[in-house]
C-alpha cells in the first residue's frame, strides 16, 4: 500500500488498511503493517481529539529538534536525522487482531502513519493478513 504524505504529521491510514483486510476474506486472525522506511513510523493511536496529535507533534520535536549543530548525519538536509530519531522511538510496525472480517480497533483508535520530515514524500506499508 503506497501513501503520500504532504510533510510532518499523522496520516490515517486505518481505511486503507481495513480494505485490505476486508479484501483477504479473513474473518479471523491478524493484520500486520510495516513501513519499509527509516524516517516515518506507524503508530496506533487516538482518532477523537486532534490535539492529541499536535501534542505528540510538539512532544517529539522536543525530544528530537532540528538543530544543525547537534547531528553528524545531514545528507538529506537538517530534518532527516530527527526524523531517524523520531522513528527509532516509535515503531516501523504494527499488528492489529481481525474478528468478524474486521479490524479490532478500540473506539477511539485508528492507525496512522507518522512522517517526521519536512517534505512529503511516498510512503510503503507491507500489510500481511493472516488468519481464516
């Protein structure tokens, strides 16, 4: 599954995914997503208030900045050794149970995926459904 994003941010892509799922004709068993990159992540997390993204948005930047003085690696510019950053402290996959062909989400989750740079770009998430 490709996503393009535009820039930093949550991406939810749990629509996406639940196509996927519903395509397999599994009814139970598991998802599992992973994003073949090393600068975005993906994350379940809250669907309801969207300050809770832009708090993690703040939170991660603090504990991730983009200071050119800080980070030997710049080769593709002062965002992209946070944006490794950023993702070493998250995840690059996810798996989620499926029960009655569907996606077992709690009611305020959805899955997203997290671009830490700057500049938006085309993402891949290998989803595997498993089950019967």
């Amino acid at each position: 599954m490709r996503i393009e994003t535009r820039g930093k941010g949550l991406n939810d892509v749990t629509q996406k995914v639940a196509r996927v799922v519903t395509a397999s004709g599994v009814r139970t068993g598991l998802c599992c997503l992973f994003v073949r990159h090393t600068s975005c992540s993906l994350v379940v997390q809250e669907n309801a208030d969207p300050a809770v993204q832009r708090d993690l948005e703040r939170w991660m930047d603090r504990i991730a900045p983009e200071d050119a003085k800080a980070y030997e690696h710049d080769t593709e510019g002062a965002d992209d050794m946070p944006a490794h950053l950023k993702s070493a402290v998250t995840k690059t996959s996810e798996t989620i149970p499926i029960a009655g062909a569907s996606l077992v989400l709690g009611t305020w989750q959805a899955i997203y995926l997290w671009e830490h740079r700057s500049a938006g770009h085309r993402r891949e998430i290998v989803v595997h459904v498993m089950g019967e």
